[in-house]
C-alpha cells in the first residue's frame, strides 16, 4: 500500500504564517491516504491561563535535624 497524494496540505496560522506538511512515499497502512485525511483543527486554548497556587511555606525543622542527627553519635 503506497501513499497516493503527493500534494501537501497547508494551512495559515493565526497569526499569518503558513503552514506547509506533506508525507513522503511510504509502505504503512495510516499514510495511504497521504494528506487527505489531514484537517486543520481550531485552538482550545489560548494565553498562558491563570498562575498557580504558590506552595506553602516549608516549617524550619533545623532544630528537628539536629536532634536527629545527635540520636546518631
């Protein structure tokens, strides 16, 4: 099974740059279609979306850790 469509399938972005794929020659069976099966697909999202949450604060365990640590001699 060969890929039959040499044409390239091109889309424009929105911002205005072009967009050009095209499948080369190939023995798999997903790319005998070459390009028609392609379709250009809208964006779900745009922007980078809200920040996350900052972490909460780590507790100072120093003390902890050097008890710890004395357990140890």
């Amino acid at each position: 099974m060969q890929s039959s469509d040499s044409t390239p399938f091109e889309a424009a972005l929105p911002d205005g740059r072009r967009m050009t794929l095209s499948l080369p020659p190939l023995d798999a069976p997903w790319a005998a279609g070459g390009v028609d099966g392609l379709r250009p697909v809208r964006a779900t999202h745009e922007g980078r979306g809200d920040e996350p949450h900052e972490l909460p604060p780590v507790p100072d365990l120093r003390a902890l850790n050097l008890a710890v640590l004395g357990l140890g001699a």
